[in-house]
C-alpha cells in the first residue's frame, strides 16, 4: 500500500512541477511582450536617419 501511496505522489508532484514551469514560461512570454518590449525604435521619418524610441501603445 504504501509503494502505490508513494508511486501517486511522486507521479502528482512531477505533474505539478511541469504545470508550473509551462506556467512560468508563458507568463514570462506575456510579461516580455507587453513591459518588457514596451519601448520600440522606429525611423522618424523617411529620410531620416536616426532612430526615435516610441511605445507600443502610440503606434
């Protein structure tokens, strides 16, 4: 009885270890795309240039 008690938890706590690093790297994939790419570079204008830093809510 108790290999099989020790079986299922060793078989939840892998499943719950996977749970949380797929958890971890799509919130960290939605953090990235919406904070942390927040400052974008685009050309100012067609012959210009220099690059001005715009965020992603103005364009």
């Amino acid at each position: 009885v108790l290999k099989i008690l020790w079986f299922v938890f060793k078989l939840l706590w892998r499943v719950l270890r996977l749970v949380a690093v797929i958890l971890s790297l799509t919130i960290g994939f939605a953090w990235r795309q919406t904070l942390g790419r927040s400052n974008v570079y685009v050309r100012r204008d067609w012959n210009d240039r220099g690059l001005g830093r715009v965020r992603w809510a103005d364009l």
